[in-house]
C-alpha cells in the first residue's frame, strides 16, 4: 500500500475513534452492510474489559473502500466488507 493510502486509513480510523461517543450511530454495526464488525473499543466500552488490540490494527484498508462510508456513518468496516474489497481488486 502506498504511504497516502495508508496515512488515509490511519485517519479513517482516528477520526471513526474521536467520533465514538456520537449518539446517533451503532458503533458495533459496520456502515457499509450493517453486520456486527467486532470493533475491540466497542465491545471494551459496553462490556467495561478489557480487550485485545482490534483485529483491524494490522489491517490495510483499500482507499477505494474507506471513500464508501460517509463522516456521517463513520463506524468501523467489518472483516467481510474488507475482504470482498480486497477480493474485487485482485
């Protein structure tokens, strides 16, 4: 992945991290198909424990697919939306 590419996921997530406590979203829902996205801060804050790092950490998110989800519904992608991504560039 190009350093563009991945400085534009790492912003994706920072900015889907500081909009956490936004009311108006399911954080544990993905925004592209509404499928539970295993998000580790999510499921940290409704449980109260702690969690392993996420699973998206080591991830690389495709630029095309972070473009898909609006700031409005900026929650996290889940693993199935990332690897169809991935699978439809190949």
């Amino acid at each position: 992945m190009h350093t563009s590419s991945r400085k534009s996921a790492k912003n994706y997530a920072l900015t889907a991290y500081i909009a956490m406590d936004s009311p108006h979203l399911d954080w544990s829902k993905c925004p592209l198909c509404g499928k539970e996205n295993q998000c580790a801060l999510e499921i940290e804050k409704l449980t109260g424990q702690s969690q392993p790092p996420c699973w998206c950490v080591g991830q690389e998110f495709p630029q095309e697919l972070l473009e898909q989800v609006s700031v409005q519904k900026m929650a996290c992608i889940c693993l199935q939306c990332l690897n169809k991504s991935k699978d439809e560039r190949e």
